[in-house]
C-alpha cells in the first residue's frame, strides 16, 4: 500500500506516469467518470482548508466515488483526546482513502503507519503540501509542454512558503533548470534548500530583490502569498505583504508566453488586471489541481 | 449564463415555465432522478442557515447530482482574505452551480460577475433570498390553483423582512391581488415599496395593525418571524415579539380555504395546535422549497 | 413507522433478525450496495462526534444512498430557536431516515413524536446510544459465535458508561449470562441495575475492584473511557483515570479466547502494544458498527 506523505516519495518515472493519466483523464472524462463506483475519500482536515479539501471532494466526485469527513476540528470530536493513530484505524473502516490536512508537522507521516488504508497529506503545517507539488507540476507541464530547460523565479515570501521549497525540489530532478529567487532579504529561500539541494545537483540559480528588473528572464513566475499568520509580528508583516505585486506595468517587460502560476488564496500579491493576460495560469492551475487528485486517487487505490 | 440574484430577475413568464417544470418533476419524480448525474453543487453558506443549505442538497441529491460546500464561515478558510470574485473562480472549478448565502448584501451579485458556473443567490443580509420567493410562489399556486385574484395578508415584521418585500414585489405581477399588511407600526412595511410598487401599478393595499379584525378577508396569511437579528435593543425585541400570534381561536375567523404560509423557523409566531389545521401550509411550503431549487438547477444547468 | 430511540425498543427476535441482516450484508456486499440508491440520511449532530457520525454516513453510502446533516450546533442555524419538533418535520422534507445525536436527555424520544421519517438516536446526552449497544451485541456475536452463555467483564467507568448501561440490559436477555463489574468504589454501577434490571432476572454478577484479580474468568472484556465531561472536579479525573488500564501484563491471566472490546475513543485504558493481540477485537467493532447500522437503515426503510 502507497501513501502521498512528501512530495519527493514520487520518483520522476511514477511522477510522468501521474501526469500522463491526468492528462488522459482531461481528456477522456467519461472514461473514469463511474471508476471509483462503491469508494470513498475521508477529509480529515484538523484546520480548514476549504479550496484544497473542495479539490479533493470535487476528484473524487468526478471519479464517481463518494465523500465523508469534517472541515475543522471544531466540528469533529477530536477534542476527545483520540490519538491520529486510532482515529485512521477507525476512519479506515469508514473509507477507502483519506486525505488529512493537519496543523502540527508529521501527523500524515504517523497516521500512514497505522492506516488500513493509503493516506495523502493534504498539508502538515509549514511543512509539506504535496498535491499542490503535483498541481504545480502538472500546470508547468501543460502551460510549456515540458519540464525541463526553464527558468523559473520564484517571488515572495520564499523562507515560510512550503509550496515553494517542494517545487524548488521537484524541479531540481529535471534538466536545463534555473532558478530566480526573488524576495525581501527577511524572506530569502532557507539556505538548506541551496547547499543541499541545488548546489549538490550543480543547479544555477541567483538571489535578487526586484521583480522588475528580473521579470524578463523568466519562463514561469511563481508568486506566493505572505502569510500573516507566518509572521512573528504585525509590523513586519504590514511592511513587507505588499512589497512584490505584480501588476499589468511589471508584465510589460516579461516573455510573451511566460507562465504566471500563484498557489492561491491571493491577497493582493497579483493586481487583479492582470487574470485577463492569457499568461496568467492560476485558475486553469486550480483546474489542474482536481485532476491531477484524481489521477492521485486512482493510483493509491489501484484502479490503474 | 443564467444566474439568480433577484427575484425580480425572473419573468413572469419564465416563472410560469419555472412553477410548471417543478410541478412536472412533483409528478414525475423517475424521470429526473438522474438527470444530473455527475453534476455538482457548491453550498458557499457564509452564514449558517440549515434549513435553506439542506433544501439545496436534497434537490440536488434528488437530481441524481453531489455536493460539496462550507456550512459556515468558521469551518471554512475564508478568514485568509481571499475575494468573493477569487472564490467563486476557484469553486466554478469545482462545482457546476453555486448556491451562496452570505451576510454581506451584494456579495452574490458580484459574485456572479466573476463565476464561471451560475449563481444562486440563498440570502445575501437583510436584501434577498429568491428562492424563498419561488417557494412561496409555488406554495400559492399549489395551494389555491391560480397567482391571481388573491387578497393577501403579510403579518408581524414587514419592515425587516425580505421575504415579504420579494413577495409583494413578485405578487404585484398579477392580476386582482390585494394586500392587507398587519403590524405594530416600529415594524410597517417600507414606504418605498408602497410608492414605488404598488401605488405606480395601482394595486390596493390596507396597513392595518390588527391580526384579529382582518383575518376574515384573506385568502393567504403569510406569518413572519420577529427575527431577534433585526432589532437594535433587547427590550423593543421582547415588547414586539409576542404581538402577532395566530392560534386557533383567531383562525375560527378566517375562510374555510385560507393558506397560512411561513417561511421558517417559526419561534412562537404560530401556536403549534394550528399544526393540525388543514390551512396550515407551511410544512408543505419547505417541500415546495426544494421542488422549485429542483426546477431552478434543471433551468440554469440548462438540462431541460 | 419505526424509530429507534432505545436500545430495548428491540426484542431479541428482532435483534437476531437484524444481526443475520448484518451478517449477510457482510458476506454479500454487492447484493445491497445500490439498495438504498435515492435514499438520504440525515445526519443532525447537536453536538460533534465524528466516529459515530462518519459510520452513519458510510453506512448509508455503502447502500448507495446519499448524505446530509451538520456536524456540530455552531455550524447550524438552531440558535435560531427552532424546536426540535419543528426541526425534524422541516429535514424530513430533505431525508428519508434521520439520525440524531443531542446534548439533551429525550431529545431524539421527542423527535420521533413528530417526525414524518424514522428516527435513530445516535445518542442523547448520558441516556441512549442504541446504536453502540447493536455494536457491540454485532461483534460478540461474530468473536464467540453466540450470545449466550457468557462471563462478561467491564471494566472502568460503569457509574456514567451509557453505552455500559444498554450492554447489561440487552444482554440480560440470553441465557447463562454472568456480569463481572470492575470499577473504583466512585464509579460503581448504578444500583438501579442490579436491582431492577439483574435481581429480577436472577442473573448472576459480581462487583470488583481489581482487573488483574478478575479477568482470567472472563470471556469478553468490555473496557470504557473515563470521560472529563463526566466529573464534578478535575482532582476526582485525574486520581481516577488511569486506575484501570489494560496492558500486556494483565493480559496474560485472561483466556487465550478472551475477547477485549472497547467502544472508543480510548484515551488511555488498553496499552497500544495490546492492539496487536488477536484478542483484541475493539478496530473490528468498528467495522461492526458500520455493518450493523446498514442493516438497520434497511430495516427502518423497509427494504428489506
């Protein structure tokens, strides 16, 4: 039995047959509307999430399965004092598959060695988010028609930003990748992530703090929200959220088929005129984001 | 595409189509149980209101259709400061139609402005709540045979409550109606409505404050909830509440044939040993409610 | 029309024939997963409890029906003020079976008064939890092969256990059945079930303070949560809780057959290194309850 617990439990063949049966889903969605007939996914989400559990009730809705769970913790008795170990042993009579959003960091990772059945993080803290890795992935890859040899910058909040750590990571397995990290100095990308992923693998990369004058190079621009609640306190918070806005002015200077990605919610990091430009892809990655949970569901489940 | 933010949006003759379609479904209810196989509805309730979130689904479930949704803004993420506009972006990725219920007037509409899938409106504040309307429309026309020719009396809170506005708005359409309004007069029906409504459309109206001496002449009594929500101090509350109650010694009074609507929850405005009374009405108006959200999905889904 | 409010609202013929529905449910899975296909359960939860509102769901889902409710008080509109008798005859519009879980003692009682669909009580305060009590009646039936002729041991809080409470009752009714009740002085059976309940009936039964002492005679062992909600003070809780917990080490004086059972949550009365032994049978209970309530939601829908 598999589970989704980090987004590099995936090697790059398992990942290409994922993106290949999410395209093959997009386009033949009869064929796998009635698959899941009889199964059912459990989200757990011990804090809301409300467009990451709709995503994954929306794919396996689409997938002819069926849906239980609770949407906080508030409304689920786990006040109780139940251990994430017995609540997946219990929640595994109820359901084929679970997908568990949690506050603290390793709860997936504990429930998936007492669970009957396969567990998919839906996000563990600060710490892994693997299926918006494989929404990214499956976004660059329809947006370019590759994976490889792209420059990708990435802008915001890059030290507390967990979507961007495991792109950064998936995307160093690929070839002819560079990256731009574009942020704040308070908010640069972890050293880690440089000495021992991407120095490693000899992978090039800059760190710059103006959009502007880097926007130019890029293939993808990956914006990300500054999280308030990531902050220690307000006023640093007030003082950097609205330092990297894209807007229609900065687009100006970008490639004409360069790919504006976003994990959503956005606040303000992203003018709103710019959901016009046929370079901004964060919808259509919404999009992409319940089909590649479906291609997902149907991999733990056995199905293909 | 279609979406229902306003009563008023619907035309007489599309209501007609619309009153018809629920009524062929009422009759036929093999014929549209799996018209909407593998279609879904988002339930984006803001606010609580489980009565109205439960009558989306059953209609949709009814339809052979699934859903998805938040139940309240605290089970949902909402808090993380994403627009109406982006929500409902993302959830038209998701669902096929959305019911929205919210506490902000307005919210629904601009909605509609941005969703990719059509809108229903499920109350938005203190402004409307369409649906309640095509209930009581329902109600009426199933209770007495005809929407014209009607003497009918609205009772209690007419100056905070919209059902009453939209239902006055939506009867005026019709031919031979004549309304009775009975209230305290804190709680009159708004003088916009009379000069601008009914006085232009020459539709005769009395604004009585007395349930006991009118009752007589009506042939629909539409009770109202003194809503706790609406009042600005506890003490006009609890001076006002208790003041237009029907039970049976009042009802000894009314014509034989009088329809008593409600469109719940009921406090006390409504003595439980009328319950019995063939006028009551009001149960069969919440079946009514989710035969006409049937109607509504088949039309903006445009399945029939 | 039949509701189950109490667990002795069923005979024994009764029962044997809704265990034989549930053991032919388990054999012959396909046979009855589109059974309940147009169907909809109700789940309204006055207050949270996800294991028990999950096995309701999944129950109903694995018929093939479908699933509405709320989850918890706050995200309903019941304070609104609503009663519960107008409550259910408006979500009998919406569902053809209802389960009710509720703070309040008689509550369900109440509903089933007036409600135009079944009614299954999913427990009401300390009174009723019947569908606990078929659970567990389930799995002794498939760990021993019978119902009768059984030392039973429970073990922990048997002065608030509802679930404790209904266990006695119901199984008083087979024959050569003896009682080993094991609990500190202040959490003894209530006095009213000896007298009223086994003296009638001349059942045997014993009262102990020592699990160690007492559970190599015992054919199933029933353990309970010491539950916080249940005490006056938090110093009584605390000396209390931990008082009687089953481990590997007690377990070696009890039977190589004896079965361990367990209506969860535990917080700490069995050692997870018991969960292995095969005695264990309380995550197989679980599945149980999810059995037995298919078999129920048939018999209450007629459709078997």
């Amino acid at each position: 039995m598999r589970h989704l617990i980090d987004p590099m439990d995936i090697s790059v063949e398992e990942l290409d047959k994922l993106l290949m049966l999410a395209l093959d889903i997009i386009d033949h969605k009869d064929k796998y509307s009635d698959i899941c007939k009889g199964k059912k996914i459990a989200t757990l989400f011990y804090e809301p999430s409300t467009r990451t559990r709709l995503s994954f009730e929306a794919a396996m809705l689409e997938l002819g399965g069926s849906v239980l769970g609770f949407s906080s913790a508030s409304s689920s008795s786990v006040s109780k004092g139940e251990s994430i170990e017995d609540t997946v042993r219990v929640v595994g009579c109820f359901a084929d598959v679970i997908a568990m959003r949690h506050p603290n960091e390793g709860a997936p990772m504990l429930a998936s060695m007492y669970s009957p059945v396969p567990i998919i993080n839906a996000g563990d803290g600060g710490h892994n988010h693997p299926t918006q890795t494989l929404t990214d992935l499956l976004t660059i890859f329809r947006e370019k028609g590759r994976l490889d040899n792209l420059t990708i910058g990435l802008c915001g909040d890059l030290k507390f930003g967990r979507t961007v750590h495991s792109l950064v990571k998936a995307m160093s397995r690929y070839k002819g990748i560079k990256f731009v990290f574009i942020s704040p100095k308070e908010l640069k990308i972890p050293s880690y992530i440089l000495q021992e992923v991407l120095d490693p693998a000899g992978i090039p990369y800059e760190e710059v703090t103006s959009l502007e004058d880097n926007i130019s190079k890029l293939d993808i621009l990956y914006m990300t929200r500054v999280q308030r609640e990531r902050f220690f306190n307000e006023a640093d918070y007030v003082r950097l959220k609205d330092t990297y806005i894209l807007d229609k002015a900065k687009l100006s200077d970008a490639k004409p088929d360069m790919t504006i990605l976003h994990p959503l919610p956005r606040v303000n990091e992203i003018a709103t005129n710019v959901d016009d430009d046929p370079r901004a892809a964060y919808f259509r990655q919404v999009m992409n984001g319940k089909y590649v949970r479906m291609a997902l569901i149907l991999k733990l489940l056995e199905l293909v």
